[in-house]
C-alpha cells in the first residue's frame, strides 16, 4: 500500500496486483546476482508443477531499495504461477 498522496517519479510504476500463487525467491545482491535470481526462478520452474502465468512479474522491496552499508539489493522476485 502507498501513502495517500504518493506521486511517483519516472523509475516507479504504481499499480494493483491480484491475488494469486507465486514463485518467490529472496535475492541479496548486487545488479548481476538479481539476474541469477530470476536465473534460479526460471530454472525451478520447468520440475515444480508450476508455470507462469501471464501476468506482472515484480520485486519486492521493503525499506531501503538498496543497503548503505554493503550496497547491495535485498528483497524479492515475486514470479506469478499457475499449475501446469
């Protein structure tokens, strides 16, 4: 949820999500290690029972986007699914 009044720039998107079944994958990392992740997700996916569903993929971010202290992103690639 936003704040009433939250007017996003040109790098957010704000929109509404449905409900659903998600593959989600923690990711800790910089730039290249996001792209392992979605790596990891899309590897998962073909033995799980799952497949995607045509709808939004999104990361979640709660807090900073991206940690001062190491610099890294730290948050969620949330892929929605679908049984095969």
């Amino acid at each position: 949820m936003i704040p009433a009044g939250f007017n996003p720039d040109g790098d957010v998107n704000v929109g509404e999500l449905k409900g659903g079944k998600y593959a989600v994958a923690h990711l800790v990392g910089e730039g290249p290690d996001v792209s392992a992740v979605y790596d990891g997700v899309f590897a998962w996916l073909p033995n799980s029972g799952y497949q995607p569903k045509n709808r939004c993929i999104f990361e979640l971010y709660r807090g900073e986007f991206v940690e001062a202290d190491t610099g890294n992103f730290k948050g969620n690639v949330c892929v929605p699914v679908r049984p095969l």
